[in-house]
C-alpha cells in the first residue's frame, strides 16, 4: 500500500485550508497513493476560538474532503473539529474514501506543557479502525502517541498500519520525542506507522522554543514495525509518499511477538 504523507500548515480560515487539503489529495493521487494522511486540526490551527468554526460531520467542510476522496479515489484522513454536547468541541478525524465512512475522537487531551486541551475540547472513548484496499488500519491522534495501550488495540482489532495525525507543538526536546515515540509505538504494537504533523509556522524556526499553541514543527514520518524510520519530511510544508510493506509486519511479528507474550 502506497501512503501520502502530507505535512501542511493550517490558517485561521477553514475554507483556504480546505482548498490545501485538496490540493494535496490531488498530488497524492498523482502519485498513486492509496490513503492519503493530512494533519490533526487541518480544518483550522490551534490557538483560536475553536467553537465558531466546529462544524458536524456532514458540514460543508467534511463535505469538501469527501467530494476530493470521491474524485481522486483516494481515501482521505484528516483533522477537524465537531461540536460537543457541553459547548466545547470534539477533535475528529474524518476518514472517508472508497467504501469508508467513519470518524475518530480524540481520546487523550493534551493538558500538558503548559496547554490545557481540555477547557475547549471534549475527550472521545471508541478504538477505531478502518478498512483500506483489505488492509486494517488504526486511527489515533497527536497525544495519544504517548499511550501505547491504544496501539496495541489497534493491533488487537487487527490492524497493521496505524496513522497519526498531529500538531506537535515546539519546545526543549519535543522534536526528539516526537521521533521517539512514533518509533517506539511502531515497535511497542509491531505496526507501519504514518505520523503526519503540521508544517512550522516558520521553518526555520528553532523547534526547541515553544510556542503558546501547538502549531506543529513538521518531520513528519513512517515508521516500520521494528522501529526503524523509512521516510521523513523536514520542517517544510511539503508531501512524501511511502510504499508499506504489509509482509513485513508478518516477519516481525513472528520474530518479536510481543503481541502473543504479552501477560498483562
């Protein structure tokens, strides 16, 4: 399976990070993928007003990222925001494509470094997985790369490919703990995994100063199931397009079954 990496950086303005999105899709058509892998918050950046611009999953915008996946054939995942029953918002991720339907809600919050997600954003509880050309692939989201026990569910309902869409914000270390962890839940649940951040702001910005929102800082990456990492975009907005080897999950996993030794 062929997977678009599609590093962007979000606006303010949904309808022009629509339009990027597309775009994006386009090329990842082009370029023969199958699942193209955009952002968390695609629809609009963190750090503003999230409940103006929440919209449901048959909204326009959701709307506009299904009419793409319907022209290019491409199954599409990508960050948004829809509204929650207490007034604040959920932060989902739409996957939609030829033959798949469905949504993920973000399960861990990120009330960490200084950032309370929380306050404006309502937390999900379901394990989803789809379904992509006959290959299962698990959905999580920016945080949730610190929690392993959801990857290893993944793995459980039978996926082999994970994605991660993130916006992974700046500051000492969090680059390096950002290849860290997606390496290390790679290996952890013995899974291809996409990780897909937002584009920085500047790229040329020090990623080691944070900023008041996660913003993204770009390196978005594929990690294999031995945790190597086998493709890699820099700081840039850019797209990378990546062959997964689902063989290799079955070498991997009869070599290191941690999956079937696993007593707790």
């Amino acid at each position: 399976m062929r997977i678009a990496l599609c590093q962007m950086t979000a606006s303010t303005d949904p309808e022009e990070n629509l339009a990027a999105v597309q775009d994006h899709v386009r090329r990842a058509a082009h370029a023969g993928a199958r699942l193209a892998v955009l952002p968390e918050a695609a629809m609009v950046r963190f750090g503003v007003p999230l409940g103006p611009v929440a919209e449901p999953l048959d909204g326009p915008w959701a709307e506009g990222v299904r009419a793409v996946a319907r022209e290019t054939g491409v199954t599409v995942v990508a960050g948004m925001f829809t509204p929650a029953p207490d007034g604040r918002v959920v932060n989902t991720l739409l996957a939609t494509g030829p033959g798949v339907e469905d949504s993920y809600d973000k399960i861990h919050l990120y009330d960490a470094f200084g950032f309370r997600e929380s306050d404006s954003v309502a937390p999900g509880a379901r394990v989803v997985t789809i379904d992509v050309d006959e290959v299962r692939i698990g959905l999580a989201t920016c945080y949730d790369l610190r929690f392993p026990e959801l990857f290893r569910a993944h793995a459980d309902a039978g996926a082999t490919v994970s994605v991660l869409p993130a916006s992974w914000g700046a500051g000492p270390g969090k680059l390096a703990q950002w290849e860290l962890l997606v390496r290390a839940r790679a290996l952890d649940a013995t899974v291809w995994l996409a990780a897909v951040g937002h584009a920085a702001p500047d790229p040329l910005a020090d990623p080691e100063l944070p900023t008041k929102a996660p913003t993204g800082i770009g390196h978005s990456l594929l990690a294999a199931p031995d945790g190597t990492v086998r493709a890699r975009l820099g700081a840039a907005p850019d797209l990378l397009t990546a062959d997964v080897d689902l063989a290799e999950t079955d070498r991997v996993r009869r070599a290191v079954a941690v999956l079937a030794n696993r007593r707790l």
